[in-house]
C-alpha cells in the first residue's frame, strides 16, 4: 500500500466511483453502478475494474462476504479533496493560490452573494491569522 506523501492520480473516472463509496456505506459494485449510473451509463465490468485499480492505488479496501465483495475508502474525502486541490495549484498555477482565487474571479460568473460569500470567508481566515 502507498504512503501518504506518495502523489495519487486520481482520473475523473475513478473520482466519480471514489466519490459513490464515500456517500455509500460499504458498498458492492452492484450498489456503486445502480446508484451512480441508474440508466446502465457504465457496464459493471467497466466499474469492477476501475474499483480494483482505486484499491491497487490504495484507495479501497474490500472485505468479502458470500460470493461478494464490499468496498471501503481508506481516506477520508476531505483528505483527498485537499491533496487533488494542492496538486491542481501547484501544476496549473505554479503553486499560487491568488492566481488560482484570480483565475477563478475572472472565469466563473460569479454573483452578488457568490462575491460576498468569498469577501466573508476571506475576513474569517484574516482574523484567524490575526490571532496567531
């Protein structure tokens, strides 16, 4: 199994069967394909194997009951979500958060409350800092 510091390339394909595990509580292929892709968009072979590459990265574990196996992420979402995040900064915005909060600004049609929303956000993580 990989470590932590070890980098983990997530395609999109396997993020959508990772993001299924972790809103289901130990699920079967069966239950990932039913609930991800209820209209039949992915064969269950096709979902089979991309559980069995997440678990080679280290990112499942399965546990075999009967004839099935049950399929548990080994980290948490937010653990992820946090590594995916510093690794799109650091390729595409040259490890810069405010051009990451720039591209972002200019890119995205953004709102009046979207705006205030980030303006609050920004004051809280300032008086943290503040704090410190």
């Amino acid at each position: 199994m990989r470590t932590k510091s070890t980098t983990i390339r997530i395609t999109p394909a396997e993020w959508e069967i990772l993001d299924t595990v972790w809103k289901l509580n130990s699920p079967s292929v069966r239950e990932v394909v039913t609930t991800r892709y209820p209209n039949g968009e992915k064969a269950y072979t096709t979902i089979q194997t991309l559980m069995n590459v997440l678990e080679r990265k280290g990112l499942l574990v399965h546990k075999k009951i009967g004839l099935v196996n049950f399929y548990t992420p080994t980290r948490e979402r937010s653990e992820i979500v946090k590594h995916e995040t510093k690794n799109l900064i650091r390729r595409v915005f040259d490890g810069s958060v405010p051009a990451l909060a720039n591209y972002l600004i200019d890119q995205e049609e953004l709102n009046l409350d979207d705006i205030r929303k980030i303006k609050k956000l920004l004051d809280e993580k300032e008086s943290q800092l503040l704090e410190k």
